[in-house]
C-alpha cells in the first residue's frame, strides 16, 4: 500500500498534467475579440503670415484627434484579422486661412490585414485613392528582448518585451512651389505589453511574436492600446477572413507605389495656390 508521502507526489504530478492539457485545447479552440485605439503625435509646421501659434496648436490638436483611431483584432490560435472601425465623423481640419483634409491615401476603412503566424504569411486589403489592391508578403520577425517587468492593463498581467529595429524615416515638404524630400535611417525602438494569460502569438497591426497577446504597443510617437478582450463570444462567432480581392502586389511594389501617391498628393496640395501666398509647410506623422 502507498503511503501518503508517495500519493502526494503523484497527485501533484497528475494535477499538472491535467493544467497542461487543458492550456493546451485551450490555445487550439478559442477565438477572441480584442478592440484597440491609436493615438499619433503629429508635426506639422506652416510657415505663412496667415497663421499664429495659436491657430498652429489649434489645427496640431484637431489633427491629431482626426488620426485616433479604433481597431479590432479577431483571432484563433494560428491566424487573425485586423481591420479599422469606420468613423462616422469625416471631417477636414481648418483654421483660419488654411484647410486641411484628412484624405486616405491607403490602409483606410476598406483595408483589412490577415497574418498566419503559422506560415509566417500576411495578406493585406488597401485602398490607394479608389483603387483596391491586395498586397502580399511575409510576417518579419521581431528580435524580442523579454524583461521581468510587470504591469496591468485591464484584469491582465502584462510583461514588457523591447525590439530594435532599422527603419527609413521619409519627411516631404512644399516650400513656394518646390517638393523637397528627405529619408533618414534610424533605430527605433519598439515597446511591447503582452500577456501569457491569452496564449497566442498575435498583436495589433504586424507586431506578433510573443508568448501571449500583446496588449499595448508604444514606436516612434505612436501608441496603440487594447481597450477590451472577448475569449470565446457567445452568439458572436470569430471568422477569420482571407482577402482576395484587389490588384496583387508585393510588399516591395506597394511601397513604390504610396511613395508615388504621397509625392502625387504633395503637388496637388502645392499646386492649388495663389501666386504670391508664400506659404510652406511640412507634416511628419509619426517617427
């Protein structure tokens, strides 16, 4: 006959095999739903007589509020969807003498983002002024530094992870007339909340990688936090979508072509003064 120096042991041990089972169908059957909102520092300088620093600050502050923004990931254990929640409220920044309208050059309302972590494979809906295209490539992988910090978001346990990352930095301004363009490389820095209390590998945008679902992202001046968690909806069943629709294109291609559309958008904003306004500007979102 065991005695109970020997049960306990076995009982332990048994305990632990059913928690690892259990995690384990866990991961491979759940689904969730998890809402995040963006927020965007914005730079924008306009050199003319006709703006003060207050006006400046005013249409800073309106720009910025028209870029917050609010997502939604769905997700199961391998693959997931991200897509934008449509505002109701479009409207164009201005102040006086000047306007500005928030005009989406790509990855607007129309766009929705798959990522199979699996496969390592994403697939991306956008809209490019009207014209759809579906862009293909692979989920590059961040260098994830995970540290012993600790925070809460919500009822979550959050751990920090750091990456670092080469990144090409574009600002495009309009003086008189005249496009001037730069590009810097720079190291950014990325900071990652995530929690192993939802085991996935999934994040907002194309962050993923990490032993849990990322919950807040800080790069640049940008922040995108989770605002809300659903495991396993009821009467609400997580479909993850694959897109197919739109022109094919490659990562690299898609590149060349916003590049294009910006310097486009550029000269159609400059060109639609009146001789003698000498006024320029430069915007820098994000960075």
């Amino acid at each position: 006959m065991k005695n109970s120096s020997t049960r306990k042991p076995m009982r332990q041990l048994f305990f632990l095999l059913m928690l690892f089972l259990s995690m384990k169908s866990f991961a491979q059957n759940f689904t969730g739903l998890a809402t995040y909102k963006t927020d965007t520092k914005i730079d924008v300088k306009i050199d003319s007589a006709k703006i003060n620093i207050d006006q400046m600050n005013m249409l800073q502050q309106q720009l910025r509020l028209a870029m917050q923004k609010e997502f939604q990931l769905s997700f199961n254990k391998f693959e997931s969807n991200w897509e934008e929640q449509e505002k109701l409220d479009k409207k164009g920044i201005s102040g006086k003498g000047v306007e500005i309208k928030i005009v989406g050059i790509g990855g607007g309302n129309d766009g929705l983002l798959y990522k199979n972590t699996k496969d390592k494979k994403k697939l991306e809906t956008t809209d490019v002024l009207g014209k759809l295209f579906l862009v293909s490539g692979e989920l590059k992988p961040y260098k994830w530094e995970m540290t012993p910090e600790t925070k809460q978001i919500g009822k979550y346990t959050c751990y920090k992870a750091i990456a670092k990352r080469e990144v090409t930095e574009r600002r495009m301004s309009e003086v008189n007339g005249k496009i001037e363009k730069k590009e810097e490389k720079k190291i950014r820095t990325t900071i990652a909340w995530y929690t192993p209390e939802i085991p996935v590998n999934h994040g907002p945008e194309n962050y993923w990688g990490l032993p849990g679902l990322i919950l807040e992202v800080s790069s640049g001046k940008r922040i995108i936090i989770c605002t809300q968690v659903i495991l396993n909806p009821k009467g609400n069943k997580v479909v993850i979508e694959i897109p197919s629709k739109g022109k094919k294109v490659t990562d690299e291609e898609y590149e060349v072509i916003m590049k294009e559309q910006s310097e486009k958008m550029l000269k159609m904003y400059g060109g639609g003064k009146k001789k003698g306004d000498n006024l320029s500007f430069s915007i820098q979102i994000g960075g």
